[in-house]
C-alpha cells in the first residue's frame, strides 16, 4: 500500500463536502486535503492520487498534488489550493446571469480536454475499464451484463484525454486561469463516455439532488445542456444535436452502473435496469 502521512484536522479549516469526500483547507499553508469519506478504500485514494499526479506531469492545468494524507480512518491526498477560487456550478449559484458564458466556456474547455492526447502508458483506457468492471463484478443482471458488454466492444478505441467525471463543479476559476479538479477517473478514450453521464446529470436530476451537489435547479443544469451542446458539437441543426443525444444513451447505459458503484459503493435498483437494458442496440 501507498505511504499515508497522519494529518492533524486541528491545522486544517472543513471547506465543502461532495458525495463522497470532504475538503479542508490549511490553517496556515496554501494546501487543502480531499479525505475520502469512511468506508472508501485506501487504495481508492491512491489510486486517485497516483491519476492526478500523471495529469499533472501531462501539462493538464489541474492543482499540483502534494501527498497522500490520513486522518487515522479516512484516507485521502492534499493538493494545491487555488485563492479566490469558485467551481463554474458555484458562479452559476451565485450570478445566475452568467449562466450562458460559463456553459460557452466550460465548451471550449471540454474541447481543449478532448482534443488532447493522453499518456495511454500511465492512465487507463475507459473502454477496458468499463469491460472490466463488468467482467469481474456481479453487480448487474445476467441479460443486462451481456448486453452492455456487447456494446462495449463496438466502441472505437482513442487515445484523448477524458476527465471522468465531466461536469461544472469540477472546473474552477479564480477569474484569471481555470482548472480541472477531482481529475481521479481520468482516463483516455471516445468523447461520449464523458459526455453520456454529463447528459444525465444535466438532465435527469432532480431538483433536491441538483441543489445538493450543484447549488443550481434542475432547470439550470438542463439550460446549461442546452447551450453547452451545441457550443461543444459546433452546430445548431436540431437534427445534428438530437442524433447526436442518442448516440450517448447506450455509452450513459454501459457507465452508470459502474460510476453509481465507484461513487456510492451501491447497486441500481431493479426498475433502473429495466428501462437502462432498452438503451443498448439490439443485437
């Protein structure tokens, strides 16, 4: 296992909470230290760790880590702490009006992030990742697993950056420069795979949800969508865009079991796959 250096929560300041970690700044450096929530793995952090280290060393503009760090039950890392720094999510809370520029932007972003190539020697293809998830746990029924992986294997390989976890509270900007943060499922692969779950997210979360990890309405996330899409694809044709939506569904079918398994160490429930299995192709 990876060396954790034991941290004391008394030199540190809690600043947020996400769904599966809590960030605290230091008192006195310019450092802040993401511990995993109880029941998250060692490794898990590691892992991340490890990730973001590589993003790091590629160029990616992202906070430079620093360690592994412990509070003797939740393990985690400390990165650079940016001043003055907000998430697009927070800007958009917080000046609504802003709404269209910041959807503009984080485009232009995810294009940069996606016409990147990636170090395919230290980060992992999502592709095998997905494959792999489905091959060695037993989380989704029989017909469902079968079909997912059928799918898979039709997916082009690629070697550009993915972020993982595609969506505007893991960008910030202190005004000036902007960063990718929470870069542990980095990855390299299609586009899609990053698009499909920020598909979901900006339009089938609901309002509670939505103002819980995003400080926005359901409302705001799908307005996002709307202008985000056509900004990213570089086209308004209503047919362009909708084609474009379908082909994400079965890449959104293949990721969610995994990402609700990763992020919440749970199960779908059994209606879920049920109308999730109808988004694969025939075949």
């Amino acid at each position: 296992m990876q060396s954790y250096e034991r941290i004391d929560l008394n030199d540190y300041v809690r600043t947020g909470e996400g769904g599966t970690a809590v960030s605290y700044k230091h008192r006195t450096r310019s450092s802040l230290a993401k511990l995993y929530n109880p029941g998250f793995e060692a490794d898990r952090a590691a892992a991340e760790f490890l990730t973001a280290r590589t993003v790091y060393d590629m160029g990616i503009h992202t906070p430079k880590p620093y360690r592994l760090v412990t509070d003797g039950g939740r393990f985690g890392a400390e990165y650079e702490f940016i001043p003055g720094k907000r998430s697009f999510t927070r800007i958009v809370s917080e000046e609504p009006q802003r709404l269209e520029e910041i959807s503009l932007e984080f485009a232009r972003q995810a294009r940069q992030l996606h016409s990147t190539k990636a170090d395919t020697s230290n980060l992992r293809s999502y592709k095998h990742a997905m494959r792999q998830f489905y091959l060695e746990k037993d989380l989704v029924p029989q017909d469902y697993k079968e079909r997912a992986l059928r799918f898979i294997e039709t997916v082009p390989e690629a070697d550009t950056c993915l972020h993982g976890d595609l969506q505007i509270g893991n960008i910030i900007t202190d005004g000036k420069s902007i960063w990718w943060i929470d870069v542990g499922e980095f990855a390299y692969g299609l586009p899609e795979w990053d698009l499909s779950l920020m598909w979901t997210i900006c339009n089938n979360m609901d309002d509670e949800r939505a103002n819980i990890l995003f400080h926005v309405s359901h409302e705001t996330l799908a307005a996002h969508w709307s202008i985000f899409l056509p900004a990213y694809l570089g086209t308004t044709d209503r047919q362009t865009l909708e084609e474009y939506t379908r082909r994400l569904l079965p890449f959104y079918a293949a990721k969610v079991p995994y990402v609700f398994d990763m992020a919440n160490h749970m199960v779908l429930p059994e209606a879920a796959f049920q109308k999730l299995v109808n988004l694969f192709p025939e075949g």
